[in-house]
C-alpha cells in the first residue's frame, strides 16, 4: 500500500483541484444565497463521509467484541442478516415520511449487511480494531470540517452562528464530541482492556448517526428536509 500512496496522493489533489474548479467556477451562482451557498459542495460531502467512517467504525467495534466469541460471532451474523432483512420488509410496509423512498431504504438494508460480512472477510481479529481506529480518526477530521463549515454557511444565510436548540446542530456536536472521547480513550488509556472499552463506546456513539440524519424529518430545525 506503501508503493501506492504517491500515486494516490497526486490522483487525489487533481482531482480536488478540479472539484474546487468546479464548485466556485463552473457553479451557477445562487439566487437566493449568492456566493456562500459553493460551502455545500464542502459541507454536505463532509458530512456524508463522516456519517461512512462512523458507520464502518461501528461494524468494525462490533466485530471487536464478539469476534473473539464464537457463538457471539454467530449471533450477530445472524443479527446482520435479520436487519436487513426487517428494513427490506419495513420500506414497503410502513409509511415512510416524504422525499424518502422505499427502494432506497431497501438498499440500504442490504449494504448494512453487505458491509458488515465485507469487513469480516477482509479484515482479521486484530485488523479490525486497526479498521476501527482508523475510520474513527479520518470520521473526526472529516465531522470537524463540518462543524467548521456550517456556522460559516449559516451567518449569512440564518443570521446566527449556531442555533441552541436545533436538534441536528446539537447532535452533531455530540455525535463529535463523543468520537473525540473515543480518541482519546485510544490514545492515553494504557488498560489492556482499552479496545473493548472504546469498542463499546464506539457503538454506543454510533447510536447517535441516525439521529442527526433522520432529525430533519421528526423534529423542527433550520435546516430543510429535503
């Protein structure tokens, strides 16, 4: 992988090169915003590749776990294979809110489970924690920018920095801050049972994902639902 990093290095800043060309240059400007609204093409891919690493952190800690357990490991195959299956029938069973689309909540039925038996295949006992580590590090840098991105967006847009009592704001936050105490467990904590704590922190702070995701459907925020 070593050998590779340059060439992805490169390939990577090309083509940021060419995506910040394209969101400030090639981009229309909007009539309503103006100018600050060119900050989603930062803000919203930020959010959505937090929300990926936090996802695979979480299916990476729990494999930690039960892993070493054969019949845990065994449960939760089947746990993984169970929801998916219950979110295939519940996308067309029950009444999902508008703008979301039971095709779409299918598939990603499939990919929870897709993803979870990839990361076992891939990924041995001790890997996996590396995977974990990992992810959560990259998620953090990744939930920071959009943190960072958001009030700058919102000033001009909202005429406030940060709304107290947004829900999506605020569980953002946490869903941060709680990865940073992962962090930092991994970083100062010398107890051998260290990755079994902040496994199961991590799980805990995953929990937290869907709420800042599905918030803008159950709860009244600044920010539109569609």
């Amino acid at each position: 992988m070593k050998r590779f990093f340059p060439i992805l290095a490169i390939l990577t800043a090309v083509l940021l090169t060419y995506a910040l060309y394209q969101g400030l240059i090639v981009a229309p400007t909007d009539l309503m915003q103006g100018d600050v609204y060119r900050i989603i093409y930062y803000h919203v891919p930020s959010a959505w590749t937090a929300f990926l690493l936090f996802f695979l952190n979480f299916v990476a800690s729990i494999q930690c776990l039960v892993r070493p357990r054969p019949r845990a490991d065994r449960i939760a195959n089947a746990i993984a294979i169970g929801i998916a299956i219950l979110i295939c029938v519940a996308a067309y069973v029950v009444k999902l809110p508008e703008g979301m689309e039971p095709s779409a909540i299918a598939t990603t039925g499939i990919l929870i489970a897709a993803f979870y038996f990839a990361v076992r295949k891939l990924f041995s006992v001790d890997r996996v924690d590396v995977l974990a580590l990992v992810t959560a590090e990259v998620g953090v840098v990744f939930c920071t920018v959009v943190l960072v991105t958001g009030p700058l967006w919102a000033r001009p847009v909202w005429g406030i920095w940060w709304a107290p009592g947004d829900i999506r704001l605020t569980s953002t936050l946490v869903l941060w801050l709680i990865y940073v105490s992962y962090l930092m467990l991994r970083k100062f904590s010398s107890s051998g049972n260290t990755p079994t704590i902040a496994a199961a922190l991590a799980v805990f702070g995953a929990l937290d994902v869907p709420l800042v995701y599905f918030s803008i459907w159950f709860f009244r925020t600044q920010h539109p639902s569609l």
